[in-house]
C-alpha cells in the first residue's frame, strides 16, 4: 500500500528527483494583459496555464492566500478552482496553502475547515507561537502537512527568531520543540529560508529527515548551491524548494506559461546537479 502521509507523498516525488515547489503568487497587477476577463477568472486562467505547462514537472503548488483574499469573494473562488484544478489535473502534485495561520485552539478549528475540509489542500503554513496546545486541531489531522515558520527569509526575521534563548536561537529552540513534542505524526515540517545558510544547516542538523520548506531563492536572493548542501537531508532529500515570481512572472508576454515551464526544468535541473 502506498504511504498516503504527507512524508510519504513527498517522498514519492522527490524519489522522481522532483524538488520544485511553484508559489502562486497571482498578484491581479502582475498577471499578463493578454489574460481577459474580471479579477477572478484573469486569476483563475492564469493559475490553469501555469498549471498546465508545469505540472508533471513539481512536487508542489504554493497558493499564498493573501493574493486571493485582497480581491473578495471572487478571489477566492480562483482559489478553490486553483486547488480543485490542480487535484484533477495531477492527483500526486501537493498543495501548500501558504496562510500563515495560528491563533487560539477553538479558532484555529475553524482556520483547519477552511484549509482542509473546504479548500481541500494538503498542507498548510502556520506560526508556531502560540504553541503546541493552541496548534492541536492541525497537529491532529495526521494526513495533512503542517509547516512551522521556523527561520523566515525575510531581512528582518532576526528580530525576535535570533534571540538567545537558554542560550541558542529561538528559531533552533522553535526547531527542537517540534522534533522531540510536535512531529508525533510524522506531518510537521518546516520554514526555513534561502537567505540563511548558515542557519539552514544548523536547523538541519537538528530536524534530521524532517521537510523543509524553502523560500528566497530566485527574486529573494537566495543561493542554491548553498542551500542545496545546507538543506538536504542524509538521503539527498527533504527539500521542498520554492520559487514564485520567477517563474509565474517570467514573462508578461503571452507566451508567459512556456517560459515558466523552462524555468522550472532549469530550477529542478540545478538543484539535482547541487545534490550531487
């Protein structure tokens, strides 16, 4: 029988040496004009193409919910098409829904209908501060993937995840509280930014097999020869790396679809050749 956790599911792709995760950044203002229609079809056919010049080539699709949200209604109908689409079109390829979610258990009840039941997508993002306890009604859905921002990729993420704590780092205190509390399902992963190698490595060193999830590369900055070697597991796996602007918007011609198609290639092509 197949593994139908989502470490199981991951590790399916990445054995097909498949490492890319598209982020469906559809900003409305960035999309091409030669996509017509009102905000959220122009979405929703933006996302279709995408969709279909790059999926037999991912392990994942990154919706940031923030870019359906700011446009109502219609854009998150784009939404829920987007993910419905992708499980039609490639039952293997995993959502990520990148909401950033946490807040108080019986809240956070709600935030797992949504992420879920409702939009049916097989991972979510979430912030780890308000702890384990808060965070049950995710940790309990054994299926599902939750990943803890651990190291964001963000300047300024040293602010409050750098402080010495006991001291080490929080974000290192952040990581081994899910190692040794959290990850009893084996479906926690984690945030942990290209911008960072340093700390990538040393998170790694701590997670052991866990997923990582991994912005900054691309527009970002991000190094991937760095971060290949500081974020792989033992097994030369564990990386779910992500790229969005520069390949969703590699051009604004309507072509736009082919060209994220030879992004892709060429992004999954380089980080098999940073694994060897």
């Amino acid at each position: 029988m197949p593994n139908k956790s989502f470490k199981g599911k991951l590790d399916l792709l990445w054995n097909q040496n498949k490492f890319v995760c598209v982020g469906l950044d559809s900003d409305l203002d960035k999309i091409p004009k030669s996509v017509k229609g009102k905000a959220g079809e122009r979405i929703f056919k933006f996302n279709k193409a995408i969709i279909d010049a790059t999926y037999d080539l991912v392990l994942a699709y990154k919706p940031n919910s923030a870019f359906y949200e700011a446009e109502g209604p219609d854009g998150l109908e784009a939404l829920k098409k987007t993910i419905d689409y992708i499980h039609k079109k490639s039952p293997n390829v995993l959502v990520i829904l990148d909401a950033k979610r946490a807040d108080i258990g019986s809240t956070n009840e709600g935030y797992v209908k949504f992420a879920f039941d409702y939009l049916k997508s097989d991972a979510i993002t979430l912030h780890p501060y308000l702890g384990k306890e808060a965070l049950k009604p995710f940790l309990d859905r054994k299926d599902k993937g939750l990943i803890m921002l651990v190291k964001t990729s963000n300047p300024g993420s040293g602010e409050f995840q750098d402080l010495e704590i006991e001291g080490k780092p929080l974000f290192l205190k952040i990581a081994k509280n899910i190692v040794k509390d959290w990850n009893v399902n084996e479906n926690v992963g984690m945030v942990v930014g290209a911008t960072y190698p340093k700390e990538l490595a040393m998170v790694r060193k701590i997670a052991r097999d866990i997923p990582f999830l991994v912005p900054g590369i691309g527009a970002q900055g991000g190094n991937l020869e760095e971060t290949v070697k500081a974020g792989a597991d033992k097994n030369k796996k564990g990386m779910i790396i992500n790229s969005s602007r520069d390949i969703i918007f590699a051009s604004d011609k309507p072509n736009f679809a082919d060209l994220a198609r030879n992004k892709t290639i060429e992004l999954n092509q380089k980080i098999i050749e940073a694994l060897k």
